[in-house]
C-alpha cells in the first residue's frame, strides 16, 4: 500500500442560513385540543358460574306393584241387580198384586168402621144379652159391608168423569184408570151375588132395610145426589136403616130417640163434608153444592149438632133400658157427646177439616181420648143394668 498517496481534502460544509419567517401570511388554525376521548376498552363479560350439565335424567324405578288377592265378600244383604227388562212371568203377579189392592181400596174398606158402630147400637135396648144377640149382629154388619161396598162401585163408576176434577178423588181406582170400568163392573156383579145369598140365607123378610137402602143408593146415584138437601138426608137415612136392620135381628125394639139421635148425627156429618168440598174444590165438582152456601151450611150443621144432643140426653131419660144406677152413669156420658160435638164442629169451622169423619175418629187425639172415655161410663152403665 503506497502510504505516500495523499490524502483527499477534507470536505467544508458550509451551513446556509435560515430563511425569516414571512410573517404576514398566518399559519393554519390549529385546532386546539379537546377533552380527551376516553376510550373504554371494550366490556370484558365477567365470568358467570360455570353453567353446570346435568346428565340425562335416570328415571325413577317405581315402587313394585302389589297384586293384593281378591276381597271375600262379606256376608250382607245382596246387591241390587241393575235394572233391566222384566220379563213378563215376572211382571204379571206384581200387575197382578196391584190390580188386587186397587179392587180392595175400591169397597173402600176403611169406611167399613161406619157398619160396627151402628149396627151394634141396635143391642142397647136388648135385655138380657146373649150370645144369640152377638151373632145375629155380626150378620148384619157382613150384610150392610157387602151393601155399603156394592154401591161405593156403582157411585164410582158413575162418578168416574166427575171425580177425575176433585183434586182428593182424581186417586180413586177408577177416576185415575188404575181399575178399568170392565173390571169394576166384573167386581159389582159378584158383591151382589153374594149379597143376595146373604139375604136367602138369612131370615125371611128380615133383610128389607138393606133392600132399601140399596134401592134408596141406586135413586141417590142416578139423581138424587144433584138435589140440594136431598142428597145429604138419604145419606143419613142410610144410616137410619143400618140400625133398623141390627134391630129386626137381634129382635130389639127400635127406641125413637135413638133413631132420631143417629140421624141427626149423621146428618151433621154430611153436611159437614159438603161443606169442606166447597172450601176445597168448589162447587163445580158436586152440582148439588150449588144449592148451599158456607152460611147456610153453617147453620144447619149448628142446628143439627143441636138435635143431636136434645135426642141423645131424651134417649138416656126415657128409653134406655138401664137400671137406677146405670142412669146416673149414663148421664155423666152426656158432656162426653156434648164434648164431642163441640170438637167436630171446632175441626169443621176453625180449622178447616172435618171432611172425613173417620179420620177425625182415629186421627184426633182429643176425639180419641173423648171417645174412650165416652164407651167406658156407657159400657159401666149397661154392666150394672144388666147384673
């Protein structure tokens, strides 16, 4: 290397001087710096519970089934069977009970009481008792039964339409259809066979005031009921007649008092019923109520309940066939009748009832109890006349 070489001149810098500022021309606005934007990192989400997964749900083992054996049954009345169709060998005798018990309630067997208590009446002026007396009695209650049955069957028959607008005796066998008017004409026929061997079998001529009073039925079905006052008197002549016919058996004599006494009662009672059937159905269902009124029914039964007792108290004073002692028994009876009267036309005028006089007789307590009392002195009376 030739170290002799010269060297190169070193290089001048030479530094120019700084242009002056042209200070008319004026800078660009500089916009001066705002607030600082805060710039917000970006929300990092927060760590939430680590979600949790359930594993597939394992069902449940169910408790296992116990068959229990099949219950004994108990020993009880047994199950009703479901209703079905009924054959006809079953049906017929239950058709058959019916059609029986709608032919007995059509003799109206609870009316049946009216016979014993008046026929046997007949025995008060029988001296001595005996046991002849009981049984000629009894055939003229069977008698008067099977009479007072044959003609409760025409009325109703004939009375058929008519009771079908009573709002009591629309039930009667016939008026609701129960009993058809073949076979209650059927049943007619054998009660008035057997009450004609009743009469052949009987005494001669002894069963003429049954003939009549049947005679005086057929005439009070026919028309006679229609008749105001009319129609109420032949059914306590009726009556009449049932203690005539007691009397010509037993042989008794017939005490004018009495007869006037069982009359007058039973006049009192029929009229009392017609009165109640115009408080109850009007009088369009009887057209002999068109004859009355509620006044002038209440006063005949007034007038009457008065004829029963003036007789009664003369029957105990002239005719009754009892001892001194008996007398003074027998006239402590009297209140009892008064007594019960008084009832009667308290249940009649007050409380409206009084339209069946046997239900009055067995229904009412106070009329039981009056009653009771009322056969106790007149069964003393007739012991003491009669030892």
């Amino acid at each position: 290397m030739d170290i002799t070489r010269s060297s190169p001149a070193p290089m001048r810098v030479v530094t120019a001087p700084p242009e002056a500022p042209d200070l008319t021309v004026l800078p660009a606005a500089v916009p001066l710096p705002g607030p600082l934007e805060a710039v917000l990192p970006t929300a990092v989400p927060l760590p939430g519970p680590p979600e949790v997964v359930l594993p597939a749900a394992v069902p449940l083992l169910e408790p296992p089934e116990i068959v229990l054996p099949a219950a004994a049954p108990l020993p009880g009345p047994p199950e009703a069977a479901a209703p079905g169709p009924v054959p006809p060998t079953a049906a017929r005798p239950a058709a058959v009970r019916g059609l029986l018990r709608d032919l007995l309630a059509l003799v109206r067997p609870g009316q049946w009481v009216k016979n014993l208590a008046v026929v046997p009446l007949a025995l008060l002026d029988v001296r001595p008792w005996h046991p002849g007396a009981f049984g000629q009695i009894g055939w003229a209650v069977l008698g008067f039964t099977l009479a007072s049955a044959l003609v409760y069957v025409v009325n109703d028959l004939a009375d058929r339409e008519r009771d079908r607008l009573h709002p009591v005796k629309r039930n009667r066998p016939i008026a609701s259809g129960r009993v058809s008017t073949t076979a209650a004409t059927v049943l007619a026929g054998l009660i008035a066979a057997s009450l004609t061997c009743w009469a052949v079998a009987g005494p001669a001529w002894h069963w003429w005031p049954t003939a009549l009073y049947l005679a005086l039925s057929v005439a009070y079905s026919q028309g006679l009921k229609h008749v105001p006052l009319v129609d109420a008197f032949i059914v306590a002549s009726g009556f009449v007649l049932r203690l005539v016919q007691g009397a010509l058996l037993v042989g008794g004599r017939i005490s004018e008092w009495l007869a006037l006494c069982v009359f007058a009662l039973c006049l009192m009672l029929a009229l009392g019923k017609r009165r109640h059937e115009m408080t109850a159905a009007g009088r369009a269902h009887r057209p002999a109520l068109r004859g009355y009124t509620l006044a002038f029914l209440d006063h005949l039964v007034v007038l009457v309940a008065a004829l029963t007792a003036v007789s009664y108290v003369l029957y105990l004073r002239d005719d009754a066939a009892l001892a001194a002692g008996a007398s003074f028994v027998t006239l402590l009876s009297a209140p009892c009748a008064v007594f019960g009267l008084a009832r009667y036309l308290q249940l009649l005028l007050v409380e409206e009832g009084g339209a069946n006089p046997v239900h009055v007789l067995f229904r009412d307590r106070a009329t039981l109890v009056n009653a009771t009392l009322w056969a106790v002195l007149v069964s003393v009376a007739l012991l003491l006349s009669r030892l």
